[in-house]
C-alpha cells in the first residue's frame, strides 16, 4: 500500500502531529515538562484543600461556636495585602518574562529581582500571621491555653499544613527566581528558562487564589 | 503563534499585563467586600468561589499564557483539572452525609 503512495504523500503521513515528526504541542520540551509538573502539583493541592473543606463541613460549627476563622487573622491588614503583593509578583514576573523574550537584559534582570523582592515581603508576612497565631495558642495537633477545648482541633492543623506547604512553594520559588536573577545578570539565562521560571511563579499565585478564599474569607 | 510572537516584539503584551493585574486587584477587593456585605452564607461562598475562579483563570490564561498555546497542550492541561471537581464532590456527599446526621 505504502510502495505505491507518492513520496510527498508518505512524507506527511509520518510528519503528522501526533506521529513522532513534529511536537504535537508546539512548545519547548522542558517548558512542557514544567506545565506537566504543575498539574501534579495542581492535583496535590486540590486534595489538601478537599480533605479541609471535608473537615469543615462535617465539623459544622467552624473553628468553634460562636467565632469565625477571620477573627484569628489580620484579613484587611495583612493577609489582604500579601494578597496585593502576590499578584504585583505575578505581574512584575509576567513583565520579565516579556523583557526577556525581546531581549532586553537589563529589564529582565530588575524586574526578576522585584518578583525576588515581593516573594520576601510574603513570606515576612506569612511568618508574622503564624507568629500571631501560634501566640493566640495554635499548634499543630489543637489549640491550647484558654481556647483549647472550645476550637475545632483541625483548625489550626489545616491551617499550618496548607499555608505550610504553599509557603514551601514560596521559598522553593524565591530560591529559583533568585538563581535565575543571577544567570541573568550574568547574560546566562535564556529567555526559554525565564518564561518556565515564571510558569512556577505563577503556578503559586494561583494555588494562592484558593488558599486566600477557602481558609481566610468564607 | 506567528501573531503571539509579534505582539511580544511590539509590547502588546505589556498592556495585557497591566489590564490582567487590574483586574485582579479588583477582584480581590470584591472578595474582601463580600465578606463584610452580610450577605446569606451560601451567596459569600457561591460568589467567593465564583470570584477565585475568574481569578485562577485570568492568571492561567494571561499572565502563563495558555490562551495563546496550541489547543492540544490547553486541553492537556485543562481536561484532568474535571478531576479535582469529582474528587470534591465525591467528598462532599459524604462529609454532608454526616453533618446533617448530626443535626
């Protein structure tokens, strides 16, 4: 059947999409491998925030009778601006991104250092919310001191297990951006590893989104 | 793609940016405002959700650019994302199972 199908017809045959001849996804191999790991990452995150939201609703009254899980954060003052500083990140990275696929160094190299910037100011943040909270007598396994007995035990442990491990990211990417600051200022990152680093950075704003909602707001 | 190249040259893209962190700025401030609106308790969350998720995918299709990847690698990624949705609700039933139990 082959032997007599003319050459340019068998050519495209084995050159089609999905046949081995050319990248089905018209991206990059790593920038590929990092939207895969994300989607792992997504699916892990999705399963923290439904064994909490499963916690709370069986629980019913939730953190205790009579309180709201606002009562224990700073929502307006701290939390709400953490926020604010996250998606300046997000957009800061989003502008490095842009700089580095037109080439402009020196833009991606400033703009890379004020994700760096806004990614400390989170986590200084994050640090004096956990502070406050484990002084209010929040641990890991339960409340103690006064409260103790009158708040859900998992309130705290969801708590300090989900905004933990989104921390973990924060740092995680903070180090990585960092690292990738210094390839840049140095003319050694190209603009494929820049737009991959910034997939991650924002992988973390978005996992945030959820995080900022479903713990502090409802 | 040929398109998408280009207005990354011209600096479309620098627009899109600020217009995506508007709006995300917006809709965190709504979130905030839900909260103190006093409004029924299933509204906050229905409109909280609703709010997380045209944030989710603002920041997905802007600012990480999958609205401008090939259909194959956003549905890739958008399709096993019906997961998430099924493991909750599964969930659900069964955490509602008890908390009306206990009523």
């Amino acid at each position: 059947m082959s032997d007599a199908m003319p050459v340019r017809e068998q050519h495209r045959t084995t050159a089609s999409a999905w046949g081995g001849g050319e990248s089905p996804f018209a991206v990059p191999w790593a920038k590929l491998m990092m939207w895969l790991f994300l989607l792992s990452d997504a699916f892990t995150f999705a399963a923290l925030l439904t064994g909490y939201a499963a916690m709370r609703i069986t629980a019913g009254v939730w953190p205790g009778a009579g309180m709201k899980a606002a009562d224990f954060f700073h929502v307006t003052t701290v939390v709400g601006p953490m926020t604010f500083i996250l998606i300046c990140s997000s957009a800061t990275m989003a502008v490095a991104v842009g700089a580095a696929r037109r080439g402009d160094h020196r833009t991606t190299v400033r703009f890379l250092a004020l994700t760096v910037l806004g990614g400390l100011a989170f986590l200084g943040m994050q640090a004096y919310e956990w502070t406050g909270f484990i002084r209010e007598g929040a641990r890991l396994t339960g409340f103690v001191g006064e409260l103790g007995g009158k708040i859900q035990p998992m309130f705290p442990a969801t708590f300090f297990v989900i905004t933990g491990f989104h921390g973990g990211h924060v740092t995680s990417g903070v180090i990585y951006l960092l690292v990738k600051t210094i390839q840049a200022s140095r003319g050694r990152a190209s603009a494929e590893s820049v737009e991959i680093t910034g997939l991650y950075w924002h992988f973390v704003d978005l996992v945030w989104v959820f995080i900022f909602t479903l713990l502090y707001l409802i | 793609m040929a398109e998408h190249h280009e207005n990354v040259r011209g600096g479309a893209w620098y627009r899109t940016y600020v217009v995506t962190w508007f709006w995300l700025l917006v809709i965190t401030g709504l979130e905030i405002a839900t909260v103190f609106l006093g409004l029924p308790r299933l509204a906050v969350i229905l409109l909280l959700v609703t709010l997380a998720l045209m944030k989710a995918a603002l920041i997905a299709a802007y600012f990480m650019h999958l609205r401008h990847e090939r259909l194959n690698l956003i549905f890739t990624i958008a399709a096993p994302l019906i997961l998430i949705v099924i493991l909750f609700l599964g969930v659900a039933r069964d955490a509602l199972n008890v908390f009306f139990l206990r009523q």
